[in-house]
C-alpha cells in the first residue's frame, strides 16, 4: 500500500507538468483528471443523484420531526356584542365587550411506532441515495475515460492513416515514373491508385468518426474547445489484484451497487414494520397553557388562566381492510428489494471477473500488438528493398504498407484498451474514483510530463 500510494503520489506531481509531445500544445488541452472534473461539475446526469440526496435528506428530517417534541403557540382577538331580548331587560339590554385567548402546547409522542419505524426507513433512503451517488460518480468516471480515449483513438487512427496516405503518394509517383519507361505494368499501377483511394475513404470515416467522438466527451463535460492531451507511448498501469476471486470477494466488499441494495432492503424492512406498528396504540403527552378573557355562551365572564397535562391515547379498530393491504404491499416491497440484492450481488460479482479477465486479455494484446507492428515495420522495409532489386511487386508493398497500418491502429487501440480495462477492474474493487482519475491521468502523460521537464 505504501509502495502504491508513492507511485500515485509521484504521478500525480507528473500529471500536474504541463506534457510535451511532437505536436505543438495550445492551452485547450486537458488531462483526464481535468476532464473528469468537468464532467463532474456540470454532468446533469450527477447532479441529479446529487439533488436525490438532499431531498432523502429532508424526507429524513421530515420523519425525524414527527418523533421529537413540537410547540405550538396560539391566539384569539374579537370583539363581542350582546343584546338580550325580553320582556324585563333591567340589568340586561345591550352589551359590548372585547375578547382575547392565547396560550402554547407542547406534544410529545411516547409510543408511535408507524412514526420511529418511517424514520428509520427514510434514514435508510438517505443512505441508499448517498450510495447511488457514489455509483454515478464511478459511471461517470468510466463514461469519461471512454469517451477521452475514444477520442484519441480516432485521433491516432486519422494519423495513421494519413501516414500511408502521405506513404501512397509517394508511391504513386514512383509508379508513374516506373510507368512512362516501361518498367511497371499498368494493372500495377492502377492497384496504387486504387489503395490511395480507399485509403482516402478511410481517413474521411477516421475524421468522422474523431468529430463524434469528440461530441460525445463534450456531451460529457459541457464544454468545446478542448482536445485531450497527447497520451505517452508507455502507460505503466498495473493491477493491485491477484486473482479473479480477489476481485471478485473486494467487490462484494466494496460496491456502492449492493451498498445501495442493502439499504433498499432495510428500507423495505422498515417499510413492513411501520405497517404492524399501525396496529398499536398511539400515545402522545400534551402540556398547555392558556390565558382567556372570552365570554362564554355570549355572557361575560372574568379572565382567566388554565394549565392542563393530558395523555392522549389513540387505537386503530377496523380500515375497512386498509390496514392488511397496506401490510400485504410492504411485504412485496421487501420481497422484491431482496431479490434486487441478489442480482446487485450477481452482477457485481460477474462484472468484477469479467473486468479481471479483460485485463489480463487486454495486457496480452498490448504486447502481441506491439510485435505485430514491429513486424509489419520489418516486413514494409524488406518489401520496398526487394522492389527496387526487382524480386518484388508493387502489390507487395502495398499490401505491406496495409499491414502496417493495421498493426499500428490494433496497437494503438490495445493500448487504450488496457487502460479502460484497468480502470473498470479498479472501479468494481471500489477504489475512489477521484483517486484512480488523477492515477491514470497521470500515467497516460507521465512519459510526456518528464520530456518537457527534460526541456
């Protein structure tokens, strides 16, 4: 852990050098960790979990409310007119006279159970809303760091190509020489011309597909204008688990997945209790005090002050069935928020094999990949020297330059590959997804970083 912690550390210090590569960088350019940020501070779909949050949170305090002691205080101003109707009014006739009452109460619940149990539930929808929001945080990271490497991808898969474009060309012009003396045939010729034009066709396809790619990390982040950072050639990101079953026991451990299915379980548990709680009786204590200066029956009376402590006792006999349906459907709710637990279980267990095994896959590739390009490189070379010996045909170099390409794009996209895979095994062992975007942000321009501290 120690080890780990320094190598974050170390790489984070990196990450935070303006990178260099070949290509001149204008000040749009931005990390993943950046991007990341972003994305977090403007994602609509995150600050949705977030508001989800606070409302849970109210909807607790609000629970919490009917359980604790409330004061309330009241007041009554009127003014009263008499007039008696009799045959003697001595004593009697018309009156007018003002009136006032005011006082306060003070209640207390002293056995609610419906009342405790809805806190109780309500605070475990606070925490199942929390949990959900570190859930969309992870989504969010993985979103991100796919559209980020979508991006160069398409972006290295347009050089490339333009590469054996530029590679055609030259091609082409050799060929036409080679023609006008006689020394190519003409089919040979036109298979240049005619690669040089798909090729073209690929390249448009490769800025095209670079447009929606970066739409889509705009989508993300809310912002245009800004290019992901060059990504080294090197991205030294290793895995801290040792086995499938490693990753799969730290992600039953650790996913706010089943974190926020547990809770959807103790809610629902609440939910059920709070039900059989309406079958007891509600006990509330009442303290209050009023001052009253009202006549009564509309007869004057003297002022006066009254204090009271009162138990008021409530039981529920018969709904007219209420009470059993309502039972019958929180039962249900428990029923089905266990097997949700179930499949959060499954799938958290599933993902986190998957994410091991596409790991290792994705290791291997890099390095298959890495020897195929060099390969095609040595391949590309020999068939361009036996050309010019006259052992070859251009047909060859073509397809050699073809192969070269593909090993080059099949790199490229191994590379990136790697990269994702490793952070969804990170992400499914429940590491902090803050923590792991400035860790492979780092790793990504680490190499660049150290060249332009060179500079």
């Amino acid at each position: 852990m120690i080890i780990r912690f320094l190598c974050r550390f170390v790489l984070v210090i990196a990450a935070s050098v303006h990178p260099f590569s070949g290509k001149a960088l204008s000040a749009e350019n931005i990390t993943l960790l950046e991007a990341y940020e972003m994305a977090r501070e403007s994602a609509p779909g995150l600050g949705v979990a977030r508001y989800k949050v606070d409302l849970a949170e109210a909807e607790r305090d609000i629970a919490r409310g009917q359980i604790l002691p409330s004061l309330s205080a009241f007041g009554q101003w009127s003014e009263n007119e008499v007039e008696f109707h009799t045959g003697d009014s001595s004593g009697y006739g018309f009156q007018e006279y003002a009136g006032k009452r005011y006082g306060w109460q003070v209640r207390q619940p002293l056995i609610n159970v419906s009342n405790w149990r809805e806190y109780r539930r309500r605070s475990a929808m606070f925490s199942r809303s929390e949990d959900d929001l570190a859930n969309a945080e992870l989504q969010l990271l993985g979103a991100v760091t796919e559209a980020y490497l979508n991006v160069l991808l398409a972006t290295l898969d347009a050089e490339v190509l333009e590469q054996e474009l530029a590679a055609l060309v030259r091609q082409q012009e050799e060929s036409e020489a080679l023609y006008k003396v006689r020394f190519l045939p003409v089919t040979q010729l036109l298979e240049t011309k005619s690669r040089r034009d798909s090729v073209k066709a690929d390249l448009l396809h490769a800025r095209g597909q670079a447009d929606i790619a970066r739409e889509q990390l705009i989508e993300l982040i809310g912002v245009r204008g800004v290019e992901p950072f060059p990504v080294s050639e090197t991205v030294n990101l290793e895995a801290q688990i040792s086995s499938a079953a490693e990753a799969a026991q730290r992600a039953l451990e650790n996913s706010p997945e089943i974190a926020a299915a547990e809770d959807g379980v103790t809610a629902a548990r609440e939910a059920v209790e709070r039900e059989r709680g309406g079958w007891f009786p509600e006990v509330d204590l009442l303290i209050g005090s009023q001052y009253s200066d009202v006549g009564f029956d509309n007869l004057v009376a003297p002022p006066r002050t009254s204090e009271s402590v009162q138990i008021s006792v409530n039981y529920p006999i018969f709904e007219g069935g209420a009470g059993v349906a309502r039972l019958r459907a929180a039962r249900a709710e428990f029923n089905g928020a266990m097997l949700e637990l179930e499949d959060a279980k499954r799938k958290a267990e599933s993902r986190a094999r998957s994410a091991w095994a596409h790991y290792n896959a994705a290791t291997e590739r890099v390095a298959a990949a890495k020897q195929a390009e060099s390969t095609a490189e040595i391949s590309l070379q020999a068939s361009r020297k036996a050309l010019k010996a006259g052992t070859a045909r251009v047909t060859d170099v073509l397809l050699a330059l073809a192969q070269r390409t593909g090993a080059q794009r099949d790199h490229g996209a191994a590379r990136f590959q790697r990269s994702i895979a490793w952070l969804e095994l990170e992400l499914t062992a429940g590491e902090n997804p803050m923590d792991l975007a400035a860790l492979l942000s780092a790793a990504l321009t680490a190499t660049n970083a150290s060249a332009l501290a060179s500079h």
